[in-house]
C-alpha cells in the first residue's frame, strides 16, 4: 500500500472489495458493520469491524476467499 493514499480511501476501497467478492459466494449470505463506522462515529483511522456468517459444503476444506 503506498502511504500516498489515506488510510480512509484505502479502508473504503477494500471494504469495496469485500463486498463485491462476498456478496457473489454463497457460503457468506450475510454480513454486516459493528463498531464506529457502523454508528457513524469513525474516523479517518478507524478499522472495519465486520461479521459474516458463513457455511461450507460438509467435507470441504475452510477457507477464505484470497481475493479479498
């Protein structure tokens, strides 16, 4: 990551990305923000706090998906 872009653009982008990738794969059919950029009191260094659900096809290996 290049410290020429703020920490906020960067966090954004990559929340961007997560949910674009999540959203297509079945074994997270939810998710949601907790924490300060849930409630609106974040700022420009807060932290994702995420939560998902997810499930695997019994006999599957668990594994998050590397794109994200």
């Amino acid at each position: 990551m290049s410290d020429d872009i703020p920490f906020a653009a960067r966090r954004g982008e990559m929340l961007d990305r997560a949910v674009a990738t999540l959203s297509t794969d079945a074994r997270f059919p939810a998710g949601w923000l907790e924490g300060s950029l849930a409630d609106g009191s974040g700022d420009a260094y807060s932290d994702i706090d995420c939560t998902s659900p997810w499930s695997k096809p019994p006999g599957t290996r668990c594994g998050i998906p590397g794109s994200v």
